[in-house]
C-alpha cells in the first residue's frame, strides 16, 4: 500500500500562462506538498467564442471547457518529469506520497460529484476551490497578473488591491478571477491568494514556510 500524503495547497495555474510559463511553475512545484490544477486556456476561449455565435447547450459548453482543462493538464505533464497525472483525489495523496506532484485532471471528479451549475461564471478558479476544500487544502489562484485590480490593469485608474474580501469582490464587473470564486470563498469561510506565475520564485514564496520574501505584488482574498 503505498504513502498517502496530505496535500497543503491547491495550485490553480491559469490557461494564460500556457505553455511556458505553466511548465516551468509545474517543475518548480517539486516537493512542495502541492496538486496542480491548469486552466483551459486558449482551448476553452476558442469554445467560448463559438457558443456566442452558435449558443450552444449550458451543459455542454460547461463539460467541453472542463476537457480541455484535461488536454493542458496532459501537456503540461508530458513535460514535467517530477509531475504524474491523477485522476481522483484518493490517488493525487498516493502521487503526493511518491514525492511527486500530482496534476489533477479534473472531468471524471466533476462528472461524480457535478457541485455546478453549467455557467461560464465558473471555471477552473472556481473548481479549483471547491477541490481545495475537498482536501482542506490552502488555494492559490496563478495568473498573469499580479492579482486583483479595481478595473482592467491596462486601463487608466486602474490600481492594485493587496487585500479584499470576498463580500466587496461580489461588486466587481470583472477581474483577474471567475465571477463564482468569491461566493464559494464565503461558503467554504476560506481565503485565498492571487500571484502572478511569470515569477515562480512569488508562488514558492507563499506556500513555503521558509521564505518570509513577500517584496511584491499579490492579493489575499479574504473569504472568513
């Protein structure tokens, strides 16, 4: 019977930083107590794109963007040495337990216990909760930004929140996270933090006990 190992942080990876980006962060990732969940990127955006002129069925658009959170969880572990796939969380703590990172691939998971409506207002930010809840595990949510702004960063006015709640966030139009993340923060009475994944050493400096570097931008999502 082999190891089983407490997961400490669920490690969202969103699609934008793929590929180069979500690979390098995965190696990085190595003995750190830590499962990966990838976003679907471009793959899922292209699904999007088409159900607004098609209008395809809620339900399956929903299943279809969660594939192809699998297809970029695949890739990413094709290049990953120190990475295994896992396909329930049972057998993500067994990987965890070989000393490697378990990169969950999700749509079996979600088939079983099905805990969403079918709504492009969820996405991997918000599966990625729910499966840190699951393993009473910390949620960091990767991005290619530095974390939550008031309005687009490109835009003019737009300024940096280090710290919000949830309940404030329920306000926002848009930002760097899915519109159903900060009810099931509140939910789950759970935080979370939002850090930019084009510099690992940021991601590694959250999650590591040893690292007391916080010199940067990232955004605490508080959810209790």
């Amino acid at each position: 019977m082999g190891v089983i190992r407490i997961i400490k942080q669920v490690v969202k990876i969103g699609g934008s930083l793929f590929p180069d980006y979500a690979i390098e962060l995965a190696k990085k990732l190595k003995n750190t107590n830590s499962m990966i969940i990838l976003g679907g990127g471009e793959f899922a955006n292209l699904i999007r794109e088409y159900d607004s002129s098609q209008n395809f069925s809620a339900e399956v658009t929903h299943f279809t963007a969660i594939d192809c959170m699998d297809i970029i969880a695949k890739l990413v572990n094709d290049k990953v040495d120190s990475a295994k796939l896992a396909y329930s969380l049972e057998e993500a703590q067994k990987i965890a337990g070989e000393d490697l990172t378990p990169i969950f691939v999700v749509s079996d998971f979600l088939n079983k216990e099905d805990p969403f409506e079918c709504s492009w207002d969820v996405t991997s930010d918000s599966i990625a909760a729910y499966v840190s809840h699951s393993l009473n595990a910390n949620l960091l949510i990767v991005t290619n930004v530095n974390g939550i702004y008031t309005r687009e960063p490109s835009e003019e006015g737009s300024k940096f929140i280090n710290k919000i709640d949830a309940k404030k966030l329920l306000t926002f139009e848009e930002s760097s996270i899915d519109k159903m993340l900060p009810s099931l923060l509140i939910e789950f009475g759970t935080n979370c933090y939002v850090v930019n994944g084009m510099y690992p050493e940021r991601v590694l400096s959250l999650i590591d006990d040893n690292i007391n570097d916080y010199n940067f931008d990232y955004t605490l999502i508080i959810g209790d």
